[in-house]
C-alpha cells in the first residue's frame, strides 16, 4: 500500500487512474440515488436543481482565482460551446434512461460504448495509432454491453421483467449518453491540454444543460410538491453526485489519454450493482454479476499497461 501511494504521488498517469477511481465510486453511488430520486421526482427538474447548485459552486471557485483563470475556458477554439453540447447529452440521457431501466443497466450501457466510439474517434477523426491492449478492451467493453442489454430484453435483470417499449426508451437514451460520454471526455482533454485549468472548465460547462433542464422541467410540471419534498436528497446529489465525482473526473482525464479514461469508468457498473444488492427488493443475478465481472477484469487489465504510454 505504501509503495502504491509513493507511486500516486510520483507518477502523473498514477495519479490520474487514482481519480478515475474516485470518480467511479462516487458516481456510481449517486447513480443508485437519482435511480430512487427520479421515481418520484422530474428528472429534468432534479437536473436543474442539482447543476444550478454545482454551476454555483464552481463559478465561486474559478472566480476566487482571478480574472485570468476564470475566463481561460471562454478564449476562442478552447471548445467550450462542444463541452456544453456533449455535457447536455450525457446527463440529459442519463437521467432519463433510469427511468426505464435498472441503474446498473443503464450505467452498463452508457459507459459500455464509449471506449469502441473513442478508439474509432482517435484513428479516423485524429489519425492516431491504435494501441493492441486499449483495442482489444474497448471490443470486450462492447461486446460484454451487449450482452447486458440482451439480459434486460429477456427481463433477466435485479428488478425483473422491462417491457420493448422500457427498453427501446431506455436502451436508446443509454446508447446516445454513451456517445456524448465519449465526446465530453475528448473535449474536457483537450481544454486541460491547452493550459485551461479544472476550475475554469467546471465553472462553465453546464450554460446549455441548465435552461434546457429547467424550461423541460416546467413543460412537464415538474416544479411541483414531489420536487419540495425531495430537496434535501437532491442537495445531496449535488455535492457527492455532481461536484465531488467531476472534480475527480476532469482531474484524471487530464493526465490521462481518453479511451483509458473510458475504459477505467467501464467499471462503474460493477460498483452500481454491488450497491443495489443493498435494496431488500432486489435479487442478485448470476448473468449481470458475470458480466460486471468480466467488465471490471478488462478494465484491470487496460490499467495494468505500462501506464507510461498513457500520457498525451
């Protein structure tokens, strides 16, 4: 243990695998929360809620350190503008996925495809070498995300029978999240590479999602009672489902490469379905708890490369 913490703080590509890691472990923590949260409460509404606080947040922080800092992320060509877009996508599919499918599933799917679409993203869009091992990752990460969506057709799933139409929605909504997913972490890479620091990316990524999320969240009335009386949890989702994990996120995805950034999250559902085995309600399934082991295995094994090679 003390040998791996000495190489934390010595080794930048360390470091960031480190924050990753937080990053899965809070996030998939929240994901069983809104999972709760979002049967009672609008999620666009709960959206707007849980970023109008974090945007707060972050805007206090980056503006403390200076005029500089705060207005890095707005210069010319830093990508900005593709941030919001892709951090509107994710979310906005995220929590309307959980509506129809387990979180477990939904987080499954979402980060599932995201390796595959950033090793193509690389090669075709960036012209970068594909390195064997994130290669072969990315095509299990894949393969094991279909399976997946296989069990929930046949309703072999923690929470039991998912009609078509639940799958459709909720498969379809994972599926796109997945594809921002991968385009959020692109973009938050390559802001960080060109000097524009965590605050000041945090502080401005969330301009589109807000208004979106709240003017939705008055169209479906979801400004309502159900909302008032869910406020305290979702000032707890703000802080260890909003802030905490994207903090730990954009720190790692600036020290490493993003498919390692993606392949590392992969391991997310296996956190999200030990968590569920908390819920008396839910009963464990051999085929998801195979499949999340065999995701986490990948995801061990894609970390275990010479992390050296990881740094862009």
């Amino acid at each position: 243990m003390k040998t791996f913490l000495l190489r934390v703080r010595a080794t930048p590509a360390y470091l960031g695998i480190f924050y990753v890691l937080l990053y899965v472990l809070s996030a998939s923590s929240n994901g069983v929360m809104a999972g709760h949260v979002m049967q009672s409460v609008d999620p666009f509404a709960a959206l707007f809620v849980t970023f109008i606080i974090a945007a707060v947040f972050f805007q206090i922080i980056s503006a403390k350190k200076g005029k500089s800092d705060y207005r890095a992320a707005l210069q010319p060509n830093k990508g900005i503008f593709e941030l919001n877009v892709s951090t509107l996508g994710a979310w906005l599919g995220y929590f309307y996925s959980v509506k129809f499918l387990e979180p477990a599933i939904v987080s499954t799917i979402s980060v599932g495809f995201a390796p595959t679409a950033a090793v193509l993203w690389s090669f075709i869009r960036e012209k970068n070498a594909i390195a064997r091992p994130e290669l072969m990752s990315s095509m299990v990460t894949l393969f094991v995300t279909c399976y997946l969506m296989h069990v929930s057709f046949q309703g072999n799933s923690a929470v039991g029978a998912i009609s078509i139409n639940e799958l459709i929605k909720g498969g379809t909504a994972a599926i796109i999240t997945s594809i921002f997913v991968m385009l959020t972490i692109i973009y938050s890479k390559k802001m960080s590479t060109t000097g524009v620091t965590t605050s000041s990316i945090m502080a401005h990524r969330f301009y589109i999602l807000i208004p979106v999320a709240f003017f939705v969240a008055i169209y479906n009335e979801g400004f309502n009672q159900a909302l008032i009386d869910n406020v305290p949890m979702l000032l707890v989702m703000a802080i260890f489902g909003v802030i905490v994990p994207l903090w730990f996120l954009q720190k790692g995805t600036k020290l490493l490469k993003p498919v390692i950034v993606l392949i590392i999250i992969s391991m997310a559902p296996g956190y999200t379905y030990l968590i569920e085995l908390l819920d008396p309600r839910l009963t464990p399934k051999i085929e998801v708890l195979l499949a999340i082991t065999l995701l986490t295995s990948v995801a061990i094994y894609a970390v275990y490369i010479p992390t050296q090679h990881r740094i862009r």
